[in-house]
C-alpha cells in the first residue's frame, strides 16, 4: 500500500485512509498496533494536534495528508511517535531538496 502524494486527488487520498483503517482494525486483538509508514504527511505544530504529536514537529503548518493522518492517528487514540521524540531538525526530515531550502 503507497501513500499518494500531497498533488493526488481527494478521491485517492479517502481510499488510501480508507484501506489503512481497514488494516488498523484486521487486527482487533492486540492491545499495541505500530503502523509504520511513510504517508507523504507534513504534520505541524498547531494547538489542537498537541495530544498525538506534541511539539518535536519539523513543519510549522500540515498539509492536507499531514492533517488526515493525524485525524485517523486521533480517532484510533495513536500517537505520532516520530514527532514526540526531541531531535535535531535535520533528523526530524527523510528527504532535502537539491537546494537544500525544502525538508520533508
């Protein structure tokens, strides 16, 4: 299963959340689900987000996959545990772009 992009449609975005959640709940026995992933998610240091990322956050602002993921992380009471972690910025980022402005 591959996250899509943050250029993808709503459409592919929905089913993509959609597939995870059916995932997330395949398994309904274990007391500890890990999902691990890349989800092309931008997650940002916004208030109401403090209970499922904290402030360890690279990104000032989500982007749209950055909020869907931490709403489904939410609903399911998960925590972004990459976020929650203190780091350097530059571990907190698995890809720069060539002029080395731009961390994801």
């Amino acid at each position: 299963m591959r996250a899509p992009s943050e250029k993808k449609s709503d459409d592919s975005k929905d089913s993509f959340c959609e597939e995870l959640e059916q995932i997330f709940y395949y398994f309904p026995e274990y007391r500890v689900k890990i999902v691990l992933g890349d989800f092309k998610a931008k997650v940002g240091r916004e208030n109401i987000f403090k209970p499922t990322i904290e402030n360890e956050s690279l990104h000032q602002d989500n982007n749209n996959n950055g909020v869907r993921i931490v709403n489904i992380a939410t609903s399911k009471n998960l925590v972004i545990k990459s976020m929650i972690f203190l780091h350097r910025n530059i571990h907190k980022c698995t890809c720069t772009s060539p002029d080395e402005k731009t961390h994801n």
